[in-house]
C-alpha cells in the first residue's frame, strides 16, 4: 500500500505544492463575494451575516490546508480530492451571495459536503496512521452534528436560518477547543497533532495575501471607473497604501519569527490551533472591511462620512490591528502592545466621528488611519533595529 501521507525530513520544512496554490483560486472568489455582500448590505444585520459567511469560508479552507499538511499533495488521489472540494467550493462561493435568502440550502448543502467528504477521504488516505484515523473519526462526528444545523438552516425561513446556523458555527468552533471531545472516543491531545509548523504559517499567509488581493482588485477596479481628480487620487493612494502597510505588518519580522517558533516548539498543534485556526480570522475580517472603506471613500471622498463609511474606513484597520496583536499573544503569550495602542487610538476616532466631534470627510479619515498603520509599520522597523 502505497501511502499518501507526506514523508516529513527533520530540519526541512513541507513545500507548498502548486495545487495547493491553484485550490486557493476559489477563494479569491468567495472573498469577492463577501466583500459585495458587505458593501451592499453595510448594516448590523448585514454585517453580522457577512461576518458568519466569512467564519464558515475560512473554517473550508483552514481545515482543508491542516489536511494538506499531513497529505502528500503530489500525490493523484490527494489531488482528485482537491480538485473535488474546490468544485464544491466554488458552488459554495456563487451561492454566498444569497445564502440567507433563495440558495441557503445550495450553501450549506455544499459546506456540509466539503466537510463531511474531507473527512471520509482522510479517514481512507490516514488509514496506516492509527493516531490520525482516530482523530478525524473524531471530526467526522462534529462535522455530521454540526451538518444537522447547517441543513435545518438551509431549510428555514431567512429569518429562522440566523440562529440555526449561529448554532452550526458554535459547533464548527468549538470542535477543536475541546479536543474533539467524542462519547467513545475520548479527547485528542494537541501534542499529536503532528503539525508541520512552517508549512501551516506559510499556507495562512497565502490566504491573507488572497484578501490583501482582493483589497488591491476592489480598489483597481473603483478607482478605473472614477474620474480622476486629486480627491481621488488621493483615495486611491490611501487605499494602497493601507495595503502596503497591512502587508508589512503580517509580513514582517514576526511572521518569520512565529514560523520558527512553532517548528521547534514542543506542543507545535496547540500554537497552531490558536494562532493558525483561530486567530487569523479576525486580521482576515479586519482586511475585508478596510476593502469595504476603500471603496466608499473611492465613490464619496469629500462627502460627509455616513455612520456605516466611518465604521468600515476606521473599523477595518482597527480590527486588523487587534487581530495581529491577538496572533502574536496566541504564539508567544504576549501583546503588540503598540498595535493595541493604535487599535485604540482609530477606535477613539471612529467614536468622535460617529458622535460628531470630528466630522471629517471620507477621505480625510481614511488618510488618518493609513497615517496610523504606517506609523506603526515605521515604529516597528526602528524598534527592531535598535
């Protein structure tokens, strides 16, 4: 028998294979997608629903990249698989845009066979390795327990289908923070998760480029269809120059320090639960609202900021700036103390704006907060060479 796992070298660190890059293409679409619906639907309601679609897009693809880790990936079979939850992904990604209206069903129809069929094939590809079968016999159970509130959803009513599936991804997450806790099988221990550390930082930094990308595509295809004038361009450099500087801060010198750490660290699946799975999601929800600001202040930069343009152009980097903070504290139990601190500083301004205390234009609040990133970025670099 021949096996699909990957042939791990002590010191080498697993390559990331073309298909795995070629898998993330389907991605980049259903990041597009949710940033629509969030420019559409800019209300509570309408971000909470954004919010719940991002959570379930990132839960396919974080688990389907911790599969790879352990997968060859060179391999046919492996591909096929691929190749088979990228097609079912990519129905989940066109049904995104009315998964809490006419194609909820087609949605979680196609969340629940990404995950159930991932694990039935790991289960046959892992069958050699006795400590894998048991484990994804494990999360074989929570993906059919959370399924049945996936498909419940799909069935109700829209306004019924938001608690249903609030409760699916209250499973969906739980599911790992508790070991996979299963009657009969027990708890998995995360010092078994033989996790190849660098592999796994380096396929969530891809993602993250996947959603700076989508900010440069939202931002490049506004802006084309704009007259030129120097609000606009102005709007423009902003918007990307608060990539740029989102780049630098994921990019930098703590993502390769954070790589490092967890290839040598001694319980390596517990860093890479919190600071791989978890944590991510809200630098990623951070980025996909700062798109969102960017094109509001694109299409109205000298206009009065509406409540909802305020909270996307200050909210998103201020929620990036958490998110990063929060990864560094997952991988080495400590803050970026002066990334909270200018995640406070935009929170303070995003509430003066709302109140009416700084009643700035679009654009003006935009260039205060690509101010603040860059001054961070800068803050950073001499730090780290003093």
């Amino acid at each position: 028998m021949v096996s699909l796992l990957r042939e791990r070298v002590k010191g080498e660190h697993a390559r990331v294979g073309f298909v795995e890059l070629f898998f993330d293409l389907v991605f980049v679409f259903a990041i597009t997608q949710i940033s629509h619906l969030l420019i559409q639907h800019l209300t509570p309601l309408g971000a909470l629903q954004a919010l719940m679609l991002m959570a379930a897009v990132w839960w396919s693809w974080i688990y389907t990249s911790w599969v790879t880790n352990w997968l060859d990936v060179e391999r046919t079979p492996v591909r096929i698989a691929l190749f088979a939850i990228m097609a079912v992904g990519l129905v989940m990604s066109i049904a995104l845009p009315e998964a809490f209206g006419e194609r909820g069903l087609i949605f979680a129809g196609a969340f629940v066979a990404i995950h159930v069929g991932r694990a039935l094939f790991m289960l046959w590809a892992a069958r050699s390795d006795r400590g894998l079968t048991r484990n994804f016999q494990r999360i074989l159970s929570w993906a059919l327990l959370s399924g049945v509130f996936w498909i419940a959803g799909g069935f109700a009513d829209p306004e019924q289908r938001l608690l249903w599936w609030l409760g699916a991804l209250a499973v969906e997450y739980a599911g790992p923070a508790s070991g996979y806790r299963t009657p009969g099988l027990g708890r998995a221990a995360t010092a078994d998760w033989t996790v190849e550390g660098a592999h796994l930082a380096e396929r969530v930094g891809l993602f993250v480029i996947i959603c700076l990308g989508e900010t440069l595509l939202v931002t490049g295809a506004t802006f084309a269809e704009l007259p030129w004038s120097a609000a606009t361009i102005a709007a423009f450099a902003s918007s990307f120059l608060t990539t740029i500087a989102m780049w630098q801060l994921y990019f930098g010198r703590k993502h390769e320090a954070a790589s490092e750490f967890i290839a040598h660290a001694r319980d390596a699946g517990a860093i890479a639960r919190r600071a791989y799975t978890y944590a991510p999601i809200v630098l990623i929800a951070g980025i996909v609202v700062s798109a969102v600001g960017d094109e509001f202040v694109l299409a109205h930069p000298l206009g009065h900021s509406q409540a909802h343009m305020t909270a996307a152009i200050l909210g998103g980097p201020a929620i990036f700036l958490f998110g990063s903070s929060l990864a560094a504290y997952c991988v080495w139990g400590r803050w970026a103390v002066d990334r909270l601190a200018a995640c406070g500083a935009l929170v303070l301004l995003m509430a003066a704006a709302l109140t009416g205390l700084a009643p700035l234009p679009s654009l003006w609040l935009s260039l205060l907060s690509t101010a603040m990133l860059l001054g961070v970025v800068a803050w950073e670099a001499r730090r780290s060479r003093n």
